[in-house]
C-alpha cells in the first residue's frame, strides 16, 4: 500500500510539474519566433509606402464619399497583390453626409472670422445663417442655470480638456459629451444653435470634427466646433459681461444610405483554420486631413502585419483575419455589420484585435471580455507574450478599452483587445487638418506592425486558447 501511495504521489508532483512548466511555457515556446518576426518588420516592411498612398493619392474618405469607395477598393487589391487568401468586400449600408460650405464670424465686439467645423451629422443653417448672442457655459449645469437665458442664443460648451497625464490618460471621455450631445440639450433650453470646444488640449488654432446625435431631440439645431483659442477668448469676453454676437453659416445635409464594405483578408490557419483571430482599424475617415493616424496607420498595420508573416512563411495554427472597418466615425456600420455576419462563427473568435490610438510607439493591450475570469486569464497570458516585445520598449497588458468596432463582438464572449500606443500627442491631431501622413514617424510604424505581427502569430499559434489555462476544451462557447 505504501509503495502504490508513493508512486501515486510522484505522479502527481510530475503531473503538476508538467503542469506549471506548460503554463510558464508561452514566453519560452514563442521567445525565437517573436523575435524573428520583429527583426524582419523593423528590417523591412511596406507599411508607410501603404500609407502614403492611402494618405497622399486618396486622401479624406468619410461614409459615402468616393475616397472611401477608392480606399477599399484599393485595400483589396493591395492585399491581393500580397498574397492574402480570402479577400472580399463585405456588404455594409452607411449614412452619407456631407459638410459643404460652412463660417462662423463674430460680428460684435469685433468683426473677424472664428475657426470652425461643423460637426458630423448636423443640420444646416437658413442659406443667410443664424445670427444670435452667444452664451458661454461650462457644463449641464451652468447650462441649466440660466433658466430662459439660451433661448434664442448660440450655446458654447467651453469645456477644456484637461493636460495629457500619463497615468490618467488623456481624458477624452470627460469632455467629448458635449460634442455628442451638446445640440441637444442646447435645443431643450431653446437655443438657436450650438458650439462647442474643441476636443483637444493643444492647438494651433486648428478646430476639431467628430459626430454628434440629436437623440430623442424635438428641434434640431445646427452644431459646430470652435478651436480651443477661439472658445477661450469668447469665454473671456463674456466673463467681462461683454456681448458677443457671430453668425453662424453651414450648408451641412444627410443624404441617402450609401453602400459601402468591411475589406477582409487572410492568413489561413494550417491545422485549425476555422479559428480566427481578427487585427484590424477602420478604413473611413473624417473629411478634413489625411486620416493618418486616425485610423489609416491602424489599418496598414494590420496588413502589413500578415504580410510579414507570410513573407517568413510562419503559418500559424489558426487564421488570423485582417478587417478594416468601414463607417467607425459616424455609425459604427462596420462593426455591427461584421457582428451581424460572422454570428455564427464568433464562437470561434480567439480574439479581435483592434489598432485605433494612432500610430505612435506601441505600448501594449487593453483587455476586455464579458466573462471578467476568462478577461483576468487574457490579461495574465498577454502579460507573457509582451515580455517578449521589450525591445521595442516597455509594454503593459491589463483590463481595459479595447476598440469601438470591435465592441459589438463582445456580447458572444470574444475577447477583445486594444492595441494601445504612446497616445500623449494623438489628440493634437485627432479629427482635424493636422492628421497627415506627415505626423506620422515610419520608425514608429513599423514597431507597430511587429507587435501586431508577433502578438497575432501568438495567439493563433499557441496551442491553448486565449484565456483558457489547460486546452480549449474548457472553453464553453456560447
């Protein structure tokens, strides 16, 4: 009996040996490939050529634009020139409008040009404009305490965004409200129009685009941008109690749902192919600059990403799937397109992975999953994987944001990740004529396409399942 109870507890020691080594084996499986895959994206890789004619030969491509039909077009091509398997435009309605002539000129106390954008969705002013007073609030709640005293003004939101902070972030979300629904709320008080600051902590005087919604709003008022300085000196002017009075010109419309297409294409899995793991950005971009970092460098990476891969020819377990999203600035169409399509196959989703904060030096991942154990198991393996990236530089993988495209996906369990980079310089640019290819570092986007490279060889390589601890079998799809 002693003998049979040794032997079953050296077993056990060895099983859980095996065990533990399994689980500290990702990093010391793929350290060799990592970095074969790394050295040839910084050694080589055609991202930026991509870019540059997706930047300077097509330039602005919102929903329903033809730069938008040339941009997918093109990207298709280009992923069948490299190679890639499966490439396809898939079907996808999107909204169409359209900004045409739009000025704002303050008339009182002085007459000059303000600058300005209107805002994405917005309706048009009366061909001679909107001249009224404006007034200048903070927030919903200086707004509520004026009472009567919008109705019949122009509403400026002058709601700052506060300094880049390398711990907090950039602290978008705090102040971006406004230009989503600041119209609305305007419109309640009885206000003719409405503005709002800019969504930026830096400026050269240069104002900054963005959707907006009207909701459930009974009158639709017109609703445009300011640049950041423009918004500080009417906010100082009315501290004064000096009256401002501007005249507000847009020439903005909606007009029919247009076709448009998610581009997608393949890196076919040699042994499982039928598990995916999808890298990607959106291929739409606001009508003013180059949309180069906001979202084309996303989009390049993910392409160039597979095209290092089989350039090595390094065919992982599964398939990775390049998706550039169409229609991520004003609808979402894409996304929930792709959700909508793929329903049936997202129990089969390793992972999606999302590239849309610029294209900086990356940084690493942020990790969401509607199951939080299967998320705190993502984020510990991913912590693995980017050990082996620190030679780009320093790199996290923790429970955060992961990309508006992808966030559809979320609700069939997938996990989703948020390539994330360096982003203290990405809201300078951020929906504004500032957001050319010029802006955009090659060194730096090239470190993006091999973590994208790496990490995406990875997770569809391994042999276990992006957060599973031991076979895929324990992951229960739903």
């Amino acid at each position: 009996m002693r003998t049979i109870t040794v032997v079953v507890w050296a077993s056990l020691v060895a099983t859980s040996q095996a065990a533990d080594t399994k689980k500290a084996s990702i990093a010391a499986q793929y350290a060799v490939d990592a970095q074969r895959i790394i050295d040839a994206a910084l050694a080589s890789n055609d991202a930026y050529a991509k870019l540059q004619h997706l930047c300077d030969e097509i330039g602005y491509r919102l929903s329903g634009s033809p730069g938008l039909d040339e941009a997918i077009h093109w990207a298709a091509g280009a992923m069948r020139a490299d190679g890639q398997e499966n490439v396809r435009l898939e079907p996808v309605t999107v909204p169409h409008w359209e900004r045409g002539s739009e000025s704002l000129m303050m008339n009182e106390p002085k007459r000059v040009p303000l600058a300005m954008l209107g805002l994405g969705g917005s309706v048009s002013t009366p061909p001679e404009g909107i001249t009224a007073e404006v007034v200048v609030v903070a927030d919903e709640g200086e707004l509520d305490t004026l009472g009567d005293g919008a109705r019949g003004k122009i509403v400026l939101f002058n709601n700052p965004m506060p300094p880049y902070d390398p711990t907090h972030g950039a602290g978008y979300g705090r102040t971006v409200r406004f230009r989503g629904k600041g119209a609305r709320i305007a419109s309640e008080k009885g206000a003719v129009a409405c503005l709002v600051r800019s969504v930026t902590a830096r400026s050269y005087r240069s104002p900054h685009t963005g959707g907006m919604g009207y909701g459930d709003a009974k009158v639709k008022i017109p609703a445009a941008a300011v640049s950041t300085e423009d918004a500080d000196m009417l906010a100082r002017l009315s501290a004064r109690g000096v009256p401002v009075t501007v005249t507000l010109k847009m020439e903005a419309r909606t007009l029919d749902p247009k076709q448009s297409a998610n581009v997608v294409g393949e890196l076919v899995g040699r042994t499982n192919p039928e598990e995916i793991v999808v890298i990607g950005g959106h291929i739409d971009a606001w009508d003013v600059g180059h949309g180069a970092h906001d979202d084309g460098g996303g989009c390049v990476t993910a392409m160039e990403a597979i095209n290092v891969l089989r350039r090595l020819n390094m065919i992982p377990r599964r398939t990775i799937r390049v998706v550039l999203w169409t229609n991520e600035e004003n609808g979402l169409g894409g996304g929930k397109q792709y959700a909508k399509d793929h329903a049936d196959e997202l129990a089969n989703h390793v992972a999606a992975i999302e590239s849309d904060s610029g294209s900086f030096r990356p940084t690493g991942y942020g990790i969401d999953c509607v199951d939080e154990t299967r998320e705190s198991i993502a984020a510990e393996q991913m912590r693995e994987i980017i050990d082996l990236f620190t030679s780009i530089g320093p790199m996290h993988a923790r429970p955060g944001h992961s990309g508006a495209d992808i966030g559809p996906m979320k609700s069939a369990e997938v996990i989703l990740m948020g390539h994330e980079v360096e982003e203290s310089r990405y809201f300078d640019y951020h929906h504004s004529r500032a957001d050319t290819l010029d802006k955009v570092d090659p060194a730096e986007l090239s470190q993006n396409v091999a973590v994208m490279a790496a990490t995406a060889y990875i997770l569809a390589d391994m042999p276990d399942r992006l957060g599973t601890r031991s076979g895929r079998q324990q992951y229960n799809a739903p």
